[in-house]
C-alpha cells in the first residue's frame, strides 16, 4: 500500500514538473539583449566593503546571462547633475560593451535620475524600470524642505561624502539642499514638466508603456515595517506616518512610484526591502526582491530588450 502511494505520489509530481515553463533558475533566463545598468537612490553607493547597495542582486542577474553594471552617482544631488553622471557613465559601458543601448534600472531618486538620461538621450536607452522611484514626490522630502536648516544641509553633504570616501568613490559632489528639493512634491512636478516620459497624467494611474522608443516600468512596495531583525524597519515604521495613512514603503508612496506600465505597487516591502536590504533581511513572506529582479529582466528579455 505504502509502495503504491509513493509511486502515484511521483507520478503526480512528475506529470506537474513536464508541464512547467523554465524557471526563474533556468540558464539565460535573465540574458537580455542590452545590457542593464543599476542606479542608486540618496545616499547610495555601489559596494562598501561585502554589502553592495543592490545586495545580491547583480550577482543574480548575472547567472541568469545578464551583463550587468552599478553605476556610481553623486549620493546627494539635484536630479540633474546626478542624471548628467550617469549619461556619462553609460556612454562608457556602451563604448566597451559596443552594445547600441542599456536598459537602466533605478531605485528611489535612482529612478528619475535614470529618466533623466531617457528624455535627453532616449536614443542610447532600451527601458527604464523604476523601483519604488520618487516620481510625483515625497512627503518626506516635502517635510525636510520645510524644515531642515543650512546646517542639516551641510550634514547630508557631509554624509554623503563619507559615504563616497569608504565606498571608493570620493569626489563626486554633493549638495543635499538640491536633493531634497529635487524629491519635494513641487521639484518632482516640476522636473516631470521637462521629462514627462512615462509618468502617469491621473493621480495614481499608468503612464505610457513607451515613449519615443523607450519602455517604462514600475513596481514598489507597501509594507514599512517587514522583519523584526532589520534594524531600519523601526525607523521606516515612523517615517511613514508622514503620508498620513496612504500607502506607502515607508519613504515613497505607491502612486508616486508609478512609471509606465506598473508591475505593482503593493509588494509586502519597505524602502530597503525593494534592494534585498539590508544585507538580505527582508519579509520572509513575500517574494524575494532578487526573484523580481529576475523577473524582470526575463520581461525585458521577452521584449527583445
């Protein structure tokens, strides 16, 4: 009896893996045809030491086939001059990989800092995917730029630096005053009178899926507290009180996330999350932020990209 259940049990098992799609483990499942660039928010960096801002994501990326590169922008800066670094860099990666354009990946003021180089250049970029991107603003940076003194602003700066300095890469400039004004609901609207690629016309809808050959892409998440062993999960729990109970990942609301097609806005994720940190402690109950990675660049791969 025991022998007749193990075999129906494996012919069952077997019958259901014939039938499945190749997974997110398959070789080539993340190989697109352009390579993908990865770009920090405020106060990001690449690497420091073993924990790199995008923490495990890269590698993922990679052993699915992707060519994959972390850009390095100025941690605290208008949205411009960061968006201007970044051109530069990604003009380096197309001259030594010879591919025609990247598909540009950003994360917090990462994502209008990667639109920034798709309205001016749109020439040399496939798509733009934003994660949990200050696109409409932020009430915190709406809060900070009613309140923070010159000398609050003079320790962003400072932070900022230090940052740059233990990550190797000291020298970019930084101006926090400009970030902050960047992320404010009134730089945000005004910066998406320059660039409106992608952003959504109503409150909380879709954008274009593309625009002048560009793809644009979203997803957040909406959950500011998700594990009692992160220790910035505290601190994003009561940060978020600042949307006054709209949706939020504990810096970003979801409709301001949303860019062209979105993927969705309500992952069980905070601000850190969305990046798999820190250092990989994230909600054990919801999808691994180094799957939706995958995920999309498989997307992107689907689309020729």
């Amino acid at each position: 009896m025991k022998t007749r259940f193990w075999q129906l049990l494996s012919t069952l098992v077997l019958a259901c893996c014939i039938g499945l799609p190749a997974t997110a483990g398959a070789a080539g499942y993340t190989q697109t045809r352009y390579p993908i660039v990865l770009v920090h928010g405020l106060f990001g960096f690449d690497k420091i030491g073993p924990v790199e801002y995008f923490y495990g994501i890269p590698a993922a990326l990679s052993s699915g086939g992707a060519k994959v590169y972390t850009v390095t922008v100025s941690g605290a800066n208008s949205t411009e001059v960061r968006g201007e670094q970044l051109l530069s860099q990604v003009r380096q990666i197309l001259a030594v990989t010879g591919a025609a354009k990247v598909n540009l990946i950003g994360h917090s003021h990462g994502g209008p800092t990667a639109r920034y180089v798709a309205s001016v250049r749109p020439d040399l970029v496939a798509s733009v995917t934003s994660v949990a991107g200050v696109n409409k603003g932020s009430a915190v940076a709406d809060i900070l730029a009613g309140t923070i003194p010159n000398s609050g602003a003079a320790l962003g700066d400072a932070l900022a630096s230090l940052i740059g300095i233990i990550s190797g890469n000291k020298g970019l400039p930084q101006n926090a005053g400009a970030a902050i004004t960047s992320l404010s609901t009134a730089g945000s609207l005004a910066f998406n009178r320059r660039h409106p690629q992608g952003v959504p016309t109503t409150a909380c809808g879709e954008g274009a899926y593309q625009e002048r050959g560009v793809y644009y892409f979203s997803w957040s998440g909406a959950q500011p507290y998700t594990n009692a062993l992160d220790v910035g999960d505290p601190a994003l729990a009561v940060i978020s009180l600042a949307f006054g109970g709209a949706r939020n990942d504990g810096l970003v609301s979801s409709c301001s996330s949303h860019l062209g097609k979105v993927i969705r806005d309500d992952y069980a994720m905070n601000h850190l999350d969305e990046i798999n940190q820190f250092v990989g402690i994230v909600n054990l109950f919801e999808t691994s932020p180094v799957t939706v990675f995958r995920q999309q660049a498989n997307r992107l791969q689907g689309l020729g990209l």
